[in-house]
C-alpha cells in the first residue's frame, strides 16, 4: 500500500476498439464507470465481467476508489476493457506480484489482453472473405 494518500494509479485497458481507463486514489471503496456506481450498471453479465479482478484482489478494493473512463466498441468489449484497465491500476496500487500472479492464473487476457481485431474488408464482396457467387456450374 502505497504511503502517501495523495498518490494516484492509473491503469489502461484495450479490447477490439473500446478503451478503458481506470483511475485509483485514496477513498471508501467506489467503483464507478463512466460516473455510474458498478452495482447498477447493466446488463449483469457485463457487471460481472468488470467484478472480477476486486473479488480475486479480496480486500485490497475496500479502502480505494476507483474511476473508469470507457469509450468505443460494444458492452462487453466496454466491460473486458474496465476489466482490464481495473487489474493493471490493482497490480500497480499493491506493488506486490501477488495480486498479478492470481490475476494471470484466473485469466491471462485480464493482464495481457486479447491481440484479436476485426480483419479489413476488401473488394469483390461484402466482408472480409466472403465474395460474390458465380452461377455458371
């Protein structure tokens, strides 16, 4: 725990094309994304996804707050990302290897992320592999 009560981490997070941002200071135990308490953020699922890393860090959240700033992708691209963004401003707050080592054998994309992108489209067709039939055979 870090000794100044004026210090701030921040944490970053990226999955397909949303952004998080995960700000840590001093506090009661707040969770907010994007100013909306995390106990009232729907759909469940995404709720769930973004808890993860407090209740495998146990009690370490209970004396933080933290703010998370999402923008881009879908609800649960959002949510990977605060998922993120929340387990590397953690790993930082606690300066112990602890915390990272729980967070990577749970799951390694909380720490690492996940590399995957929609691939481009390109010409001939209407995505990215599939073209136009031919009807002579």
């Amino acid at each position: 725990m870090p000794s100044s009560k004026k210090s701030i981490f921040i944490g970053v997070g990226k999955r397909k094309t949303a952004i998080a941002k995960a700000t840590i200071k001093q506090g009661k135990g707040r969770v907010r994304i994007n100013n909306v308490p995390v106990e009232t953020l729907l759909p469940e699922v995404s709720r769930r996804k973004i808890m993860e890393p407090l209740l495998l860090s146990k009690d370490v959240w209970k004396d933080i707050d933290i703010d998370v700033t999402v923008r881009g992708g879908g609800f649960m691209g959002q949510a990977e990302a605060s998922r993120m963004a929340i387990a590397h401003a953690i790993v930082r707050w606690s300066r112990s290897s602890k915390n990272k080592k729980k967070f990577l054998n749970y799951d390694e994309a909380m720490i690492k992320g996940d590399p995957r992108r929609k691939e481009p489209k390109k010409w001939g067709g209407p995505g990215a592999r599939r073209k136009k039939q031919k009807s002579y055979r």
